[in-house]
C-alpha cells in the first residue's frame, strides 16, 4: 500500500499498473492515474486499519486516507482496498471509496418570514437571510 502511495506522489504509473491484479487493471484508466498522480500536490497516507495481509496470508484489506492538494483546495481520498498475494507480492485488486458523510444541520431551517435568530426583531428575510 505505502509503495503505491508513493508511486502515485513520484508519478510512476508503471509502478501501479504493474502492482495491480491481472485479473482487474484492465478497469484501470492509465492516462486518468496520470493526471491525477502528477496533478496532486500529495500531502501524506494515513493508514486507519488493516484486516489480515500477514505474512502467511494470501490476500488482506488496507483502509486508508491519501491527502492531496489540487485546485487550491485540500481533498482526501479514502479507501479500503483488497490485495491479493501473487508469487510473494502483494497485488492491488479492488477499491471501495469512502464518500464523506453528508453535512447535517444541527437545528430546526429558520423560514424567511420567522424573527431573525440574531435577536435584532426583524424577520429573517429582512435582516440576516438577505
């Protein structure tokens, strides 16, 4: 996992299409890893957990969050992904992307026509909802 996270921040695709199972890197877009590789400003791998991928085992899930910068803007790409052992190498098989839990409003949607929360008497549409 570190080795292809730090593939993707030297920008040597070879390297992840290489890592990456036979038998799924054809659903992979070479030129799309590219971009995104040399694109990204990577800002460092967080690994969260892992569920076996021993030593004497065959295959493991590493869960995961990239950091990287791009556009002006920071975003984290968050992962669990399935290797499998080939021949004493771990191969990259699959990937379930986290998506980022959705925001939720704490308390009750103040309508336009309600008194403004900040106190000052006029409706809300009038004073802070403008």
């Amino acid at each position: 996992m570190r080795s292809r996270y730090t593939a993707y921040v030297q920008g040597d695709v070879d390297y992840i299409i290489e890592t990456h199972d036979p038998q799924t890197v054809e659903g992979t877009d070479r030129q799309s890893a590219q971009e995104w590789s040399q694109g990204a400003q990577w800002l460092g791998l967080q690994v969260l957990g892992t569920e076996r991928g021993g030593a004497d085992d065959d295959d493991g899930v590493v869960e995961f969050i990239a950091r990287y910068a791009t556009g002006g803007s920071v975003q984290a790409h968050h992962e669990r992904s399935r290797f499998r052992k080939e021949r004493g190498r771990w191969l990259y098989v699959d990937g379930q992307v986290s998506k980022a839990a959705p925001v939720v409003r704490g308390g009750a949607k103040v309508g336009r026509n309600d008194p403004c929360p900040c106190g000052s008497g006029r409706k809300f549409k009038k004073c802070c909802g403008k």
